[in-house]
C-alpha cells in the first residue's frame, strides 16, 4: 500500500513539474495592482482632457465628435494618454515580473514566456488593427470598448502558458467590453473598472496566492 502511495506521490510531483516547465509563473501580483492605479489615474486625466466629471451625465461623445465630426485635437490627446498608460503598464509589468523570478530562482525569457507573449500579442496586434479601422472609420465610440475586448481575449489565450487564475480575470474583460459596447456613453468608467479596479483586486489576489 505505501509503495502504490509513494509511486502515486511521484506521479504527481512529476505531473507538478512538468506544469511548471510549461507555464510562466513569475507573473507579479503587485504589477497588477500598479497597472490599476496607472488606469484609474488616466482615466481621471481622460476626464480632465474633456473637462467633464465621471459623475457628469454629458457624454463624452458629444465633446470628442459634436455634430458628428470628431475633434481631432481632443482624441488624439486621449489617444496619447491611454497609450501611455498601456505602454507604461506593459513594461511595468515585465520589470516587475523580472524581479519575482529572479527571486523565485527562475528564468525570465524562457519558452514558457515566449509562448505566453506570443499568445498574449496575437490578439492584442489584432486589436491594435482594428481600433486604427475604427477611428478610420469615425466609429470612436467602439474604440474603447474594443481595447477592453481585445485585452480580454488576449490574456485568455495566453493563460494557457501562465497561471490560470488570469483566465478569470480576461473573461471579465470581455464581459466589460460587451456592456461597454452596449452602453457607449460610461465606455470610460467601464474601462477604468476594467483596467484599473479589476487590476487592483487581481494583482492583489495573486500577491497573497503566491508571493506573500
């Protein structure tokens, strides 16, 4: 009986092993909560920029295209802040996440993170694509809850290279950026829920799951 049990017990830690040769499991929970508070802080500069409150009942359509012709001043500001953000976010998270595995004694660019951002950057380039044939398109109004889609998608097709629990938080992302698409009007709350509330409580279940 103890043999079976030792042989069942090596399965398993060989069956461990084998999951975590495949996945990317450096991934830091404080960036999640550092990437929150880089959305909730553009999202506020967003409405500064329209010089409107998130509590305001004025869409913010009817600023960046009154009359149906987009102002293009105002857009391309809001497009800067919000690239910045992610931008900022994105290296953030990857120095971030350098630091946790070198503190858990592992490699940063291995295969398994080469995978992961390869499936992480599919969806995300495609993304990225269709938001240009959006503006392009004078669709603005699609823009931002394309970004919370695409974002969405992305983490879920790369959660099969990382740890699982980001497949939860990517399924939410794309529920926000159906309601966003739906309720164009609070698209900015809606991704600032998304971006930055979200984050926050992901990164900070991921801290105490596995790094504290």
């Amino acid at each position: 009986m103890n043999k079976q049990q030792d042989q069942l017990d090596a399965i398993h830690d060989i069956k461990r092993l084998m999951e975590r040769s495949s996945k990317f499991s450096a991934l830091s929970g404080r960036s999640g909560v550092v990437v929150g508070l880089f959305a909730l802080l553009s999202i506020l500069i967003s409405y500064s920029i329209l010089g409107i409150s998130p509590l305001n009942s004025v869409s913010y359509l009817a600023i960046l295209a009154p009359n149906g012709v987009i102002n293009n001043e105002l857009v391309n500001l809001i497009a800067i802040n919000l690239g910045c953000t992610l931008l900022i976010s994105f290296l953030t998270a990857i120095w971030l996440s350098n630091k946790n595995a070198v503190k858990r004694g592992e490699k940063t660019w291995d295969l398994s993170a080469k995978r992961m951002l390869l499936n992480f950057s599919i969806p995300m380039t495609a993304g990225a694509i269709y938001c240009s044939i959006l503006f392009a398109q004078s669709h603005i109004e699609l823009i931002i809850p394309a970004t919370l889609l695409f974002y969405g998608l992305s983490l879920l097709n790369a959660s099969k290279y990382t740890v699982d629990d980001i497949r939860y938080l990517g399924v939410l992302l794309i529920i926000l950026g159906l309601l966003a698409s739906f309720y164009v009007d609070q698209a900015f709350l809606f991704w600032g829920l998304g971006f930055g509330l979200l984050h926050i409580i992901y990164g900070s279940f991921m801290y105490f799951k596995y790094e504290k």
